[in-house]
C-alpha cells in the first residue's frame, strides 16, 4: 500500500492512499492530493507509476518540488522519502501488505495477583519424553490423552522443523493458544545481557493494542523456573488491585518458562477471557514441555547463527583478497549481496535461501581467484567476448567453491548465475525456469550493481527493463528488486 502522510503544513495528518498511475498534488479541488497551502500552485507535481517504482514530476510550479531537501524536477520516491512543496512536507509510505505485525504495541503489567493464589510446580519435575513419536491408535479421539499427545506432536513437529525463529515464534504462539483454548497467548524473551523481557511473539483472537499481563505470575516463572497456573482470576477475592485484571474479563492465566540450555530465557504466558474456562493441570503440563521444546530450538537456531556469522567472516575475508587482486571490484560484491537478498525478501524466500543469496552475492567473484593473469592476458588478445570470461569465471568459482565445506549450495547459484533467460547463455545454456531461482536472482542482483557503481539507480532499472525485454533476465526478480528499492530494503547509496 502506497501512501502520501503529511507531516507538515496547513493539511497536517491528512493520509492519501495511491491507487492510480498517475495523481496531481496541487491547491486546486480537481487533484487527486489536494493541498490547501498558498506556498502550493494550482496543480504542482505528481507522482506517477512505471512498473514497480513511482517518481514525482514538478509541474512548474512557482515555488519548486524538493526531495529530502534537493530541489528535483523529477526524481524516483522510495518508502521514507520526504516530499516538499510549498509550506508543506509529505512523507512517501510503501507499507508491503505483510507489514501489519501482530506484535501490539505495549505490554501493561498488574501486580494484581497474590503468588498465594496460584498452583506453581518445578519444571524440573516434570517427567518428559524425550523423542516424540506419532500419537498411537489407541487413544481415543475424544480422549484428553490423545488430544493433548496430538498437540504436542504437532507442536515438536513444527518447532523442530522451522529455521526462521520469528515465525517459530509466532506458530508456537499460535499453536499453543489453540491447544489449551486460550485467548491470548504471548512470548516474551529475555534479550541479550538484559534482564527485562521483550514481546516477540503474541496470538489475539481478538486484538488488542496493549496486552495486560500480570507482573507477579512471569516474576517466579522468570527467577525460579517454575510454571504457574491461576485457575479462576474472576471468583478469586485475594487480588491486590482487582480492577486491572477484573476490567481486562481475564478469568484464567498460566504461565510457563521457556527453557535454554538450563536456563530460562523467557516465558509463555497465555489467558482467557471465557467466562467457563479455566486451565487445569493437564494444560499446565502441556504448555511445560511446549516450553522446554521452544527453548531446544531456539538454542539450536541460535547456535546455527552464530556458526553463520563465523562463516560470513571467513566469507568477507576471500572478498577482500579478491578486492586486493582486482581493486576496480572493490564494493560491488556488497552491493550484488546487498541487491540478492533483498530480492529474496520480497519474494518471500525463506531464511537458508536468503542467507545463500548473500552468500553467492559476496563470493560470486571469487571465480578471479582461480583465474590467471595469463589466462586474462590471452583472452583480451584473442578479442574474446565478456561471456566467455565470464565463463571462465563460473568454472573458476565451481573450481574453489566444491572444496570448501558448507557452501557448495551456493556453487549452482553462482556457476548459473550467467546462464540467460532465452538460453543463450553459459555455461549450460539453461533457459527460462531450468535456471535455478538463486542464480536468476543472483543475474539481477549483479547487472543492477554493475550499473549503479558507476551511475545513477534509474539508468540501473532502465538497463534491467531492457535486459528483460531482449529476454536475458527473468522479469520476477527485477520486479521484486524494484520493489525492495521502493520499500527502502537498499542501502541509500545503492
């Protein structure tokens, strides 16, 4: 969703929503974004559309158009730009579709609550198995075993299968809500060398801007590791300050920690809001090992982090060797990379393909590498073509990559990088969707670099349009690249 907010001005807080190719910003009736500002001519610019990008044209307007303080007469508008004309300020909004978090936006705590009020047991005792099979037959479904055993299946399953940890997040939120009847369910975490939790996952069935959560149930889960379940909130007469938790309909609460290496890292806190329900014990025991299998794969995803960032720095390490030996590549790798992934954001790749994308973008030149002065010598004089270096270069980057553990995923990535969408490119001559995803994207990525290392980003989507329509490139991934500009997922420079 594109929009045009003003920030400043007589019109100030007005939103204008951009449904049209082509809107006027102007002080006459007849425009699409009417300004009432005598700094504002008649009709002053427009903003306007081409493919996936939008620029602003001045209209020769008396007093000029400017973006982030430079006077344009046109210019192309990514999410955040600040538009001026007159005496009044406009700020471009590109919301992606996706963007609506359900993360509300501030947690209030009550103190409500005596501890004395509360059923608390030791996750320590709590009898687990430790490899999860298929629920067996002969449970009936109706049966509170066969429920519960199902759930927890399904919920290992789904913890121990994701690698995005902020969508494991929000599906365990999710999923445990659903398997206990709760209304609400949130994660908090603790963050790095900080004792106060931060919200990082929460399920609403119906949504509320700040969830009310009670400050002395997290307090013994978070100090001493224990699950705490409350019951029945509403008939309880020994709260402190029954009204925050009273005028919140909140009739039944537990929370549980989420447990990391022997450490409790944050909890899940889930209530309801029905007047019949009430959490039992059997609830209890389920959301303790949903938090105990929670914190098994965070630990797990983390650590695979970290690995992650160990290789990247061995990574950036053959960047710059390959800088040093051919010093005009200096930065174009980070720019490939920088371009590559996000491409694969906004087509909504997962996290291992995009982390290969930034990969293959930071080593695709690693092929020089394996490439000799001589051989580049020999191929000027023979008046061979960029393809055939090129070429070289993919066969040379094949070469260094499949000897090195852990990225020869990205070899096919880089080594098909040059193929071309019509089939006329090498070194397979691969066409149209035979090319992997990766290395179309991975095409893009390195045609836009290539062009705004050495100009302006609009000659870049201009040389990818054409590129696309002479069938080089698949038009997928420049939309999305366009996308990524506009939505500001590229550095400024770019």
């Amino acid at each position: 969703m594109v929009l045009l907010r003003v920030k400043e001005g007589p019109c100030s807080g007005m939103v204008f929503k951009i449904e049209k190719d082509n809107v006027v910003l102007g002080r006459d009736s007849d425009c699409e974004v009417p300004i009432s500002d005598q700094g504002v001519s008649r009709h002053h610019a427009e903003v306007y559309r081409i493919g996936e990008m939008y620029f602003i044209r001045d209209l020769g307007s008396r007093n000029g158009s400017f973006v982030n303080d430079e006077e344009v007469k046109e210019a192309m508008l990514r999410n955040g730009d600040r538009i001026r004309i007159g005496g009044t300020v406009l700020v471009f909004e590109d919301i992606p579709a996706d963007a609506q978090t359900s993360l509300p936006q501030e947690v209030v705590y009550s103190s409500s609550i005596d501890p004395g009020s509360t059923i608390e047991f030791k996750v320590s005792a709590l009898d687990l198995v430790a490899d999860m099979e298929e629920p067996e037959e002969r449970f009936q479904p109706s049966s509170i075993h066969s429920r519960y055993l199902s759930a927890l299946y399904k919920m290992a399953k789904t913890i121990g299968t994701e690698r995005d940890e902020k969508s494991l997040l929000d599906k365990t939120a999710q999923m445990a809500a659903e398997a206990v009847g709760a209304d609400d369910c949130y994660i908090l975490l603790k963050t790095d060398g900080e004792k106060e939790l931060s919200l990082e996952a929460a399920f609403q069935l119906r949504p509320s801007k700040s969830p009310l959560l009670s400050r002395t149930i997290i307090k013994p889960v978070i100090d001493y590791g224990r699950a705490v379940l409350t019951p029945n909130v509403s008939q309880d007469e020994r709260f402190k300050d029954k009204a925050s938790l009273v005028m919140g309909k909140v009739t039944t609460i537990m929370c549980v920690p989420v447990v990391s290496s022997e450490q409790t890292i944050g909890v899940i806190y889930l209530s309801s809001r029905q007047t019949n329900k009430s959490f039992n014990n059997e609830d209890l025991e389920l959301m303790v090992a949903v938090g105990i299998q929670l914190g098994a794969a965070i630990f797990a995803l983390r650590a695979g982090r970290r690995q992650r960032e160990s290789m990247l720095g061995l990574v950036r390490v053959l960047v710059e060797a390959v800088d040093m030996r051919e010093p005009h590549l200096a930065g174009y790798s980070e720019k490939v990379a920088e371009a590559a992934f996000a491409i694969g954001e906004v087509m909504k790749l997962s996290e291992e393909e995009k982390e290969s994308l930034l990969l293959a973008g930071l080593l695709h030149n690693i092929g020089w590498l394996g490439i000799s002065k001589k051989e580049l010598e020999e191929a000027a004089r023979a008046e061979q073509d960029e393809q055939r270096i090129e070429y070289k270069l993919a066969l040379g980057a094949e070469r260094i990559l499949k000897r090195a553990p852990g990225l020869e995923k990205i070899t096919p990535i880089i080594k098909h990088s040059y193929e071309l969408y019509d089939g006329s490119g090498l070194p397979n001559h691969l066409k149209g969707e035979e090319i992997p995803l990766g290395a179309r994207i991975l095409a893009v990525a390195r045609q836009y670099a290539i062009v705004t290392k050495r100009g302006n980003v609009r000659d870049a989507f201009m040389h990818l349009n054409q590129l696309t329509q002479s069938g080089w490139l698949d038009s997928v991934p420049v939309k999305a690249l366009a996308v990524a500009y506009r939505q500001g997922k590229l550095g400024s420079s770019s």
